[in-house]
C-alpha cells in the first residue's frame, strides 16, 4: 500500500473522534480561568474585560503568586 499522506481510520474510530469533538472542545487559555474558576455564571463584556481576576491570572489565589523567604521562626 503506498503512502499518499491520507490517513486511514476506522468507522467507529472516526465516528467516536466525533462524537468526542461535539461534546469536548478545547478551551484558549485566555478565557480558562472565567470557564472553570469563576464562580459566575455570565459576564457583561463591560465586566469580562474589566475583571481584575482575569487579567491577573487570579495571581496568589489558585498558587502563590511567588515563593518569597519566609522571615526566621524564633
């Protein structure tokens, strides 16, 4: 069998790929946080693009935003 670059799937593979596309998509990392981290359902665009939370990343909230030294235990 030659190598035309077309790739040969299976009936059931494709028609799973499909099925997995309608349900699952991939989500920009830009509008990730607002997707599984905000408690919100629904934003105005005046508050999405306004939103502290989103434009820092919620910086310190989910991770600490840096570890720093601690100052000595006496």
């Amino acid at each position: 069998m030659a190598d035309d670059g077309r790739k040969i799937t299976h009936p059931i593979s494709k028609a799973w790929n499909w099925l997995r596309d309608q349900i699952v998509q991939p989500v920009p990392e830009s509008s990730a946080l607002c997707e599984f981290d905000c408690r919100k359902q629904q934003c105005t665009m005046g508050e999405w693009e306004n939103c502290d939370r989103r434009l820092t990343q919620a910086a310190g909230e989910l991770m600490p935003a840096s570890k720093k030294a601690a100052p000595p235990q006496p």
